[in-house]
C-alpha cells in the first residue's frame, strides 16, 4: 500500500465518526469499497479482537464496524493512520471499568494523549483498540503531496479531519495516463480498417476508432485513433504500418479519468452466465455486460441481444426480483 492517512480529532473519537470520516475520503476520491479484506487486514483485525477481549468486551458486537474499518483503509490503500495525539477526558465519569481499560490500552502502546480534565470519556474502546492496531504515532515523516482532505463533523461534537497523503513517486504511478496514436489515410478501405482495428485490440489496445474527415483537397478520408500504455505503443504502430496504407502517424500522450470499476459473473435464470462490468459514481452504481459474453449466450440459445442484456444488467444492479 503506497497512501498514508494523516487524522487530528476534536471532542472524542469513536467508530462511527471514523468510518463517516473515511466514507466522505473514499467519496471523494470515486473509489468503489473492496468487498473482501486483505490477507494482512484480517490478521491485524484478529489482534484488535484479541485486544477487546482481554478487555472484557463482547468483540463480535464490535466485528462489523472493525472490518468496516479495515474495508475502508483497504480501499484507499493505506495500512496505516497516523496522529499526534488522541484527546480524552478524565473527570468522575471515567472511572467506569469500560473507561479505565481505554486507559490501559493507551498506556500498554503508549499512545500520546491531551487530557481534559473537565470532560468525561471522549474515547471509545473499539476506536482505542482499532487504533493501537492500525494507528501510528510519534513518526516525523511527512510526505510530499496531499492528495484528499475531508472534514467531518459526527455526533457529540467530534470533529474528524482526515488528510489523504502519497510520495511523489507513489503520486505518478498512480496518474492514469494514455499513448494517443492517430493517422489518416485516404486509400484504404472500409473492410481493411476493420481488420486493422481487429489485430489492434488483440494486441492489446485499449480502444480503437475512426472517424470520417476531410483531407487537403477535398479528399474524403478517415482517421485512425487508437489508445494504449505506454509498453504497448511501439507494437501497435507497426500494426498500424503493416495493415493500413498510413506512411506516418502521430502520437503523443494523454490524461484520463475513469470510474472504478469491477466484474462480476451474473448468473442468468436459465443457467447461462455473464460478465457484467460494476462502475460507481456518486453512490449510483451502473452495470454494463460485456458483449462477447451476451452474444455467446444469444448464440446459444437463440435469445434475442436486449433481452440477455437487459436481464443481466438488472441482476446485476439488484434488480432480479423485479424481473
């Protein structure tokens, strides 16, 4: 995981305003929430409940929001969350046994604390327990670029700020950047661009296209644009050279933005499957089957296109029952 995540909090800090802080982060950042934890989360899960039951809490009341928690770091790709200090109260209130076992935690892992007197318990033992876990204090490391910064404000008070952090490095590996390539050509037929396209997305083009134009002279043509990674640009142009009558193209390199996406195998009523592209976007999720599957089901069973398309797409958006 190549993201750190910075935290200062006000007034407390307890599981929900955590995860409220996190889910506006990953919001912000148009990630779609991984499903499945992380092999090492897991293990570092299993300390936390190891830690709530030496406490003497029911851990498995905790399980949900905890592996939320993990979910969420998972999906921003941080391992961990760093802070200065973590403010808690020390009035007559905290002298509950709930109260002084977060007091335990925090002196077993020596987590810095503010103490304010006059207030009661600002801490809750799963935050506390999470943190001694996933938490990080007392490093001088700071970290070139800001990538995400969020606010948020949760019940009694609690004020989260979360600043989403990466290395310059880290920062361009991340940048979703593409090969352009284009040429016109205005003596080649319909039927040999089609080939072309075919033999360019087979070598791994990430899109293909043409379009219509004109030339100097008057010359109807088209223009051949194809997308790719930078590690796929030298072979596609001799693709291009080999099956088009282009004698020179231009290339050069572009940014994009593209939803998260996941693929899922949808299961059809009558036994068939579909792989079904998942974007996000806002919360709205939007599902698109892949067309080769959809024609391979239409192919064997004669069913028209729309009418596997449609149902997969509605299967996959949680919409079967309607059907």
């Amino acid at each position: 995981m190549g993201n750190r995540l910075y935290m200062t909090c006000k007034n407390g800090l307890n599981c929900n305003a955590l995860i409220q802080a996190l889910t506006k982060l990953v919001n912000r950042q148009n990630l779609f929430v991984k499903e499945k934890l992380n092999e090492e989360t897991k293990q570092r899960l299993a300390k936390v409940y190891a830690l709530l039951e030496e406490a003497g809490e029911d851990w498995e009341e905790d399980r949900k929001q905890q592996e939320e928690l993990g979910r969420l770091l998972d999906t921003l790709e941080c391992e961990k969350i760093c802070f200065s200090s973590l403010p808690e109260g020390n009035n007559e209130e905290t002298l509950e046994e709930k109260s002084v076992s977060v007091f335990r935690i925090l002196q077993k892992y020596h987590i810095p604390i503010e103490l304010q007197p006059q207030k009661g318990e600002l801490l809750s033992l799963g935050t506390v327990c999470f943190l001694a876990v996933f938490g990080e204090w007392g490093t001088e490391k700071t970290l070139d670029c800001i990538v995400q910064t969020v606010i948020e404000k949760a019940d009694r008070d609690i004020m989260v700020k979360l600043l989403l952090c990466s290395d310059k490095e880290n920062l361009e590996k991340t940048k979703d950047t593409v090969q352009v390539l284009e040429t016109n050509v205005d003596d080649c037929s319909g039927e040999q661009l089609g080939y072309a396209i075919e033999c360019l997305m087979k070598a791994g083009a990430l899109d293909a296209s043409c379009f219509p134009i004109y030339m100097k002279k008057n010359r109807v043509a088209y223009m051949l644009q194809v997308l790719c990674k930078k590690e796929r640009q030298e072979a596609l142009e001799d693709i291009i050279f080999r099956e088009t009558t282009s004698i020179g193209l231009r290339r050069y390199e572009e940014r994009r933005r593209i939803l998260p996406r996941t693929f899922k195998e949808i299961l059809l009523k009558d036994g068939h499957t579909v792989t079904v592209k998942v974007c996000e976007h806002h919360g709205q999720k939007f599902c698109y089957p892949e067309f080769e599957t959809v024609k391979k089901v239409c192919e064997e069973t004669g069913r028209a296109y729309r009418d596997v398309y449609d149902e997969a797409s509605a299967a996959a958006g949680g919409y079967y029952e309607n059907l």
